[in-house]
C-alpha cells in the first residue's frame, strides 16, 4: 500500500434490520478514486459482492451490509490490495501467514425491541 494511503474504517450499526438480520455500515478512506472493497467470511472472501462508494466526500467509501448475529473475519481490497482493518481492535491470524480483522455483531435489548449492535 503507498505511504500516503490513509486508512481508517468505522463500523456501525443502525436499528434497521431485515429478517433479523443487522445493518452494519462499513466505511473506509483511500486515494479518490480507489476501488474499494469489503471481503469477509460473511461474503465468501468475494472482492465483488461489497463494493465500497465514494461518498460526497472525496476519499471516503462506504458500504451497508445485512449481516445475521455473530463473529466475521473480514478485510478490506483497496486497488486489488488486502489490508486488514488498522482500526479494528480484534485480529484473527489466517492462513496466509497476516491477520484478519473481526467484526462481532450482536443484538442488544432496547426500548423498542431488539437493536442490532455490531463492534470490531
């Protein structure tokens, strides 16, 4: 990855859920104009299936992604580069000898019924 690339991720998730399912936003900030990705267990490590958008903000990607409770592995593929989250506090290592970051998505009780939570 070029000394300049900037890397920051924040994972969030919102009350919105679909068939128990929990809406976690994935965001990332890279060169404008990058290709960028989120590849997981969660997608079959499919650089494909979760293409980041620039937002209005020139750099930074984000993407909403569904996902059932529980723990996934994950990374990001910037330029056909994978790097794992540098702000995920939970690593995993993988078989091709780096870490994987992990995402832990739960559902916590709320005033309205359940609310999906998700922390890396």
């Amino acid at each position: 990855m070029p000394p300049n690339r900037k890397l920051s991720k924040q994972v969030k998730s919102s009350s919105g859920s679909t068939r128990g399912r929990c809406r976690v936003r994935f965001a990332v900030d890279a060169e404008p104009g990058s290709q960028v990705a989120v590849a997981g267990n969660f997608n079959a490590w499919s650089p494909k299936k979760h293409v980041l958008k620039e937002t209005g903000n020139p750099g930074h990607f984000e993407r909403l992604v569904y996902l059932q409770p529980g723990d996934y592995q994950y990374k990001f593929v910037i330029d056909g580069h994978w790097s794992a989250d540098p702000n995920c506090p939970s690593f995993t290592p993988n078989e091709f000898g780096s870490f994987n970051s992990v995402l832990h998505v739960q559902r916590t009780p709320g005033k309205k019924g359940p609310r999906p939570q998700a922390s890396a």
